[in-house]
C-alpha cells in the first residue's frame, strides 16, 4: 500500500528543486555580467552562464578561492591606460 501523501511529497520536492534551479541560474547568469573575476574565470574555462542549469552543472566552474576571485588591480591599471 501506497504512503498516503507520498506523490503530493514527490510533487513539491520537484517544485522546490525548480525553484532552487532557477535561483541558480539567475545567481550564475548576475554574477557572470556584474563580477569580472566570475566572468573571467567562467570565460578561461569556456563557460557561459547557460551552461550551468542544475546544481549537477556547477562541478563545470572551474575550482577558486579567494586568491583567484580578488582582482589584481595592476592588471587592471595597465588594461585601463
């Protein structure tokens, strides 16, 4: 026999992960056009931000931590003069 509630369980679990998917993908694709660092580090691994659709998608990001995310600003010095 059947658990009484279980589809209706099923149900919002897949309605929660859609939800929580399309969070990513608007987090993802707002990160890609305000953060240079993300877009770069996205860029250098030939990503676009419509790649990354589902938490399954996000072992495709390339690894980083702080040291790789924190602009070097004499870099951005000699791009800007």
């Amino acid at each position: 026999m059947a658990e009484p509630g279980r589809d209706l369980r099923r149900f919002a679990l897949r309605k929660s992960q859609g939800a929580m998917d399309a969070t990513l993908r608007r987090l993802v694709r707002d990160a890609y056009n305000h953060v240079a660092a993300f877009r770069a580090r996205m860029d250098d691994a030939d990503l676009r931000p419509g790649r990354i659709r589902t938490s399954d998608d996000l072992q495709r990001l390339p690894p980083s931590d702080r040291r790789s995310l924190t602009p070097d600003r004499r870099v951005d010095f000699l791009r800007a003069g």
